[in-house]
C-alpha cells in the first residue's frame, strides 16, 4: 500500500506487541493519532486497560498473550492473520528480566532471560516475517536498548538502585544482530527490519521515587535530560511509515546522545 505522504499510516495494520506499558502506551497513542489499525498485545488484560483509560477503543483493539509461549505466539499471528490479514507493521518490545545482581543471578535465570528476549521476539518475528513476506511489504521495528550498545555504568546507580542486569543487555544486543539479519535475509521480500534502541527513559514512578537518581541519568545524557515517551513514539512512526522505505538493517538510538561519549 503505498501512500501520497510518507509518513502517512492511515488505515495500515500494526501490531504492537508490549503495547500496554510506559513507552508502549505512548507508541499505540501515536499510531492511532496517525489512523493505523493496531493491534496492542500485553499479558493477561494490560492492553484493554490501557486502550480503556487511554480513550483509544474506536482505533485500538486488545489482545492478551504471553509472548514467551512459542506454542501460544505461532497461533496467535495464524488466527490473527486468518481473521483481519498480514500486518503492514509488527513493533516488539517485549522483554524478560531477573533485575538479580550479578552475583545472584543463575544460570537457569540467564537463560529464562534469553528466551523471553531472544527466542520469544525471533519466533513472533518469523511467525509474521514469513507471511510478510509472501505478501511482498512490511515493516518491522524490534526494541533494543542503550545497553545493547554499552555498559551500564556503576557510578549512576547508588543505592537503593541495582546496575541495568547482564541479561538484559545481553538480549538487547542479540536484538540488534537480528534486526539486521532479518532485514537481509526478507529485503528481496519487500520487508524491512530495524532496531531501536531508547535511552534512559524512567517511567514516571522512577521519576517521582528517584529523583536523585534521574537526576544521574541526566548528566550522563549530551542533552541534558532523560526522554520523553512520545520521543520514542515518533522514531517507531518514523520507521513503520514509508518515510524510512528505504532503511533497514538499523539500529536507531534514540538515546540524547548517550552512546555518543
């Protein structure tokens, strides 16, 4: 479907799978303000609770799944596909973490942690990339992270915080490497796949808590401040739309500058 704007998204199917959280919520508003058709998919009723308080039910339908059931994902994209068709744009940013110290941290927990980033966001990316790519279009956008890039550092987080955990970084840099294999192995199919990885983004109870803490993120950031989550909101819409047709196989940090020192 190709649009006489590029950043045009009306009436284009997109699934966004973690859609009920602080930056999710803020993706799923932004998609609807540009009248996409979406899809929010969380855990158990997170996403009709959202789409609820949010005011977002004539543009915004809710689907509950736990994305790190395989089982459960593979047969969510073939009834979703079977009942409304493929999807023009697939967003993923769920995600799976201990928050142990590394010292605390198992192995059994490292690995509960890999499948729910890595082994559940590349099945509901192939689930969906395949059929995708029969159609010949698609976009696909997969949450990364700063710390997919760099290390966390142990000065910022003084007690009562812990350091960002191994796992997590770990996952969100897989995630990178397979955005850009994604993207060369379906870019003949017409389907792109890019990475984004935000910044410090502390959700408003971090906010209010920690404010000393914050305030430490902030002074790590070349512009002074943490994000906003409409300022990730905008780069998703960016890479979903035809504005990016031809961008894939990128990491886009949306991070103030944070991996730039």
């Amino acid at each position: 479907m190709s649009s006489p704007h590029p950043f045009d998204l009306k009436e284009r199917s997109i699934w966004v799978f973690g859609g009920a959280g602080y930056l999710g919520a803020a993706v799923v508003a932004q998609l609807a303000e540009m009248q996409a058709r979406v899809l929010c998919v969380d855990l158990a009723e997170r996403a009709a609770e959202m789409i609820r308080n949010a005011g977002l039910e004539a543009q915004v339908s809710a689907a509950s799944l736990n994305a790190a059931d395989i089982a459960a994902v593979e047969e969510f994209v073939k009834e979703q596909i079977a009942a409304h068709g493929v999807p023009h744009g697939l967003v993923v940013m769920t995600y799976a973490s201990t928050a142990k110290r590394f010292d605390d941290l198992t192995a059994e927990d490292f690995d509960m942690a890999n499948h729910g980033n890595l082994t559940a966001t590349f099945a509901l990316a192939r689930a969906a990339g395949q059929r995708m790519a029969e159609r010949g279009r698609g976009s696909m956008v997969l949450f990364s992270s700063m710390y997919g890039s760099v290390s966390p550092d142990p000065a910022v987080y003084a007690a009562p915080m812990n350091p960002n955990p191994i796992e997590y970084g770990v996952g969100k840099a897989g995630i990178q490497q397979m955005a850009r294999y994604l993207a060369v192995h379906w870019g003949r199919q017409g389907v792109r796949c890019n990475s984004l990885s935000p910044g410090p983004f502390p959700n408003p109870t971090i906010q209010f808590q920690q404010p000393e803490f914050v305030e430490s993120l902030a002074q790590k950031v070349p512009l002074g401040r943490v994000g906003q989550a409409n300022e990730i909101a905008g780069a998703v819409t960016f890479l979903l739309s035809d504005a990016s047709s031809f961008i894939t196989g990128q990491n886009l940090a949306v991070d103030g500058g944070w991996t730039a020192w």
